[in-house]
C-alpha cells in the first residue's frame, strides 16, 4: 500500500468506483491480504512473485466473507451494493488507481467478470457445506 488508510478520501473513492461504502473497499483489502496469505504462505517472502489474479481474488473473497460474516454473508455484500464479482473488480480497479493496489500489465477489470454467480457462491446449502468444512463437521 502507497498511502495510509487514514489519508484516503474514501467518498471520492466511492464516487469513481460506484455506490460501494468504505466498509465494501475495506473488506476487499482485508481479503487480499487473506487470499495472498492462503495461496502463498504467511512468511512468502516479499520480492518473490505474489501476484493473484481477479479470479484467484474472486473466490478468496467469497470465502473470505463466508469466514467472516457465515450465512450473512450474501446479506452483507449486498447491503454495500457487491452483487457480483464484476463489483469486486471495480472496487479492485478503484483502489489501483488510487494507488492503493497494484496490477501487472496482463491484469484488467475483465478479469473479474463473471467468476461466479452470487446466488448460487452464497446459496444456504452452499454456506452449510463451508461453514460445516470449518468447524471440522
């Protein structure tokens, strides 16, 4: 990250991306962390080749928010407008060009277009089957 997150003006954030809260660009950082940590190991060494991509990112932070919010998580999403994952590319994007993300030349907004439905991702029998992995039943 370039700048502070106490620095970012998150309104005019929200403004370039869409009707996203902070929470919605808050949750996304938070989930990249996770997903990078999960696909490269917590002590992956910094200058090694870390890159994700959208679709990578995508179902990180479907599982991210199934971890976090459980059979919530579709209600929470969708209470900051994220209903697809097409969203989480223009929050992605939005955060790159403020300088808070980066991408290599082969990535693009494309690359989060229709990874997966969110009706069916966050179904009931869906969130039971990854809610039941976690507790070990």
């Amino acid at each position: 990250m370039t700048q502070i997150a106490n620095e970012v003006d998150w309104r005019r954030l929200a403004s370039k991306a869409g009707p996203y809260p902070p929470e919605a660009f808050h949750f996304v950082r938070d989930g990249l962390s996770r997903t990078m940590e999960l696909l490269h190991g917590q002590g992956a060494e910094p200058e090694g080749d870390r890159h994700i991509s959208g679709q990578q990112l995508c179902v990180g932070l479907r599982e991210y928010a199934i971890e976090r919010y459980g059979m919530m998580a579709f209600s929470v999403l969708s209470s900051w407008h994220v209903q697809r994952t097409d969203d989480f590319g223009r929050i992605v994007f939005a955060m790159i060009d403020a300088g808070l993300f980066s991408k290599t030349n082969r990535d693009s907004v494309d690359d989060f277009r229709c990874v997966y439905d969110f009706h069916e991702a966050f179904s009931r029998d869906r969130l039971l089957t990854a809610i039941g992995r976690r507790s070990g039943a």
